[in-house]
C-alpha cells in the first residue's frame, strides 16, 4: 500500500493506557495481534521494528504493525501513551498496509501537544461519548503521521530522480525541477532533448518508474497545498505561482487529486 492510501484508513480504539513515568519496560521483545502506537511526551527509548531501528523521543510516534516483532529498550523514562487499534473498512480483512516508516515525527507540534493532553485527560475513561472522542483523537494524530509520511515520500522521489543512470533523462528532470511551476509544454521539453513525446515519456518511466506528466502534477499539486495552507493568495495567484492558467483549472486539477476543492482543502486543514 503507498502512502497516498495511509491517510484514508480509519482506525478503531482497542486499548488505551498513559504512564506518567515509565522507567523500564516490562517486556523487550512482544508482538501484537493488533496495531500498537507508542505516543512519546517526554523521555527516549531505543526500538527495532523490522529491519528499521533507531530512537524515539518527545514528539514522537512510533507505530507497530501486527504480528511484528516490537524490541525496545529504555534511555530515560518516559511520559508515554500506549495505544491499540485496529483499522476498519473495506481492507480490514486483507494484508497489513506497509508504512514507509515505523516511526514519524509530526510537524505540527502544537496540535499533538494539544491531542496528548485529550488524552491524558480521558485515559480512564469508559463512558462510550468519551471511548468516541479518544478514537478521534486517535485518526487525529495518524493524519499527522500521514502528512510527514506523504512529504517523505515525495521527497523520496525526487532523489530518485536523481539516480538514474540515464544522463539525458537525469537533465530532463533537473530541468523539471527549474520549470515546473512555469507554463511549460512537455512537446518543448521532448524537443529538446532530440525525442519524440511517446520516446521522452517512455524514457523517463523507464529512468524513474512514473511519467514525466505525473511528477510535474506532483509538485505542483504540493506547492499548491502548501500555498493554500500558508498563504491568503487567491486561487488565480496561486495558479500563476504554479504553472496553471489560471485558478477554474486548478481547481479541476486539485480536486480530481485531492479528492476535495481547494477551498475545502483550505477550510479543513488551515490553523
């Protein structure tokens, strides 16, 4: 499973519990029947997941998918909410989705502190309004680890773009970098380079396994994001910005991608 699909899975509470002050681990090694979140406030901890090992600390979240092997080991106590849950849906019976990473550190900070402290505050809690409000929580925090996870993604292929053995098509995509958020026909880039359209597509999919179209999509579609998000630019700024038109287009073009209107990105996600 890519990451484009992590952030439309819902998860389903199964277990909650928040130590203050955990000062060592019960167990080094488990493995879970179900997904397990380690939710960090404070303190460090060495994990391996996998082939994947490192160190995890305040801000934190690292995520354990079932029937891995989870080996941990403590450097400071920590402050730590021990969460599992399960994923619900049209997947539930099928494989385990992969992360590109067991561990993600979310960018927005503020709004995990703020999460934390819900559910420091419910942790006990059995009543079914507040079970609920902990399961939003929970999907909470997970977008945040799915927006760290998409810009790690993306920014995973554009190094790829860069190892490719093919010369011609590693200056094609230096190219892309430097153009793609000017007006640019991809016939004027294949032109260029002595190829025919069908020979430059076919070329640079070979070199960097997605279609020249497609990565310029990407990066526009994820400056747009951001644009819409730090920024009061109209819709027709931001399409000047990127490469588009003007902003009727763009908003076609994002919302067939995003799934939603620019505005409704805008309302949704803004802080």
């Amino acid at each position: 499973m890519t990451t484009t699909t992590l952030w439309n899975q819902t998860l389903h509470l199964v277990s909650h519990a928040y130590f203050e002050r955990k000062e060592r681990f019960e167990m080094d090694v488990d493995c879970y029947s179900v997904w397990v979140l380690f939710a960090v406030e404070s303190g460090k901890f060495y994990y391996r997941i996998g082939e994947e090992r490192g160190e995890a600390g305040a801000g934190d979240l690292v995520y354990c998918p079932p029937g891995f092997t989870f080996e941990r080991e403590m450097v400071s106590p920590l402050a730590l909410h021990y969460i599992g849950f399960e994923m619900v849906g049209e997947e539930r019976t099928g494989p385990v989705p992969s992360l590109p990473t067991f561990l993600s550190r979310p960018l927005d900070n503020k709004r995990l502190v703020s999460n934390f402290a819900y559910l420091r505050k419910l942790h006990l809690a059995t009543e079914p309004r507040h079970v609920l409000r902990k399961d939003m929580i929970m999907n909470d925090i997970w977008q945040l680890a799915c927006e760290v996870w998409e810009r790690e993604h993306l920014h995973d292929e554009q190094q790829l773009l860069a190892d490719s053995d093919d010369v011609l098509m590693n200056r094609a995509a230096e190219w892309i970098y430097q153009n793609a958020y000017t007006p640019f026909s991809m016939r004027e880039l294949s032109d260029s380079l002595n190829l025919s359209p069908v020979q430059f597509t076919r070329r640079f999919r070979k070199s960097f396994r997605i279609a020249p179209s497609d990565f310029v999509r990407s990066l526009r579609i994820s400056k747009v994001a951001e644009l819409l998000l730090d920024t009061d630019m109209t819709l027709d700024q931001i399409a000047t910005c990127c490469g588009y038109e003007n902003g009727l287009y763009l908003s076609r073009v994002f919302s067939k991608n995003m799934g939603m209107s620019p505005s409704k990105y805008r309302e949704l996600n803004r802080l």
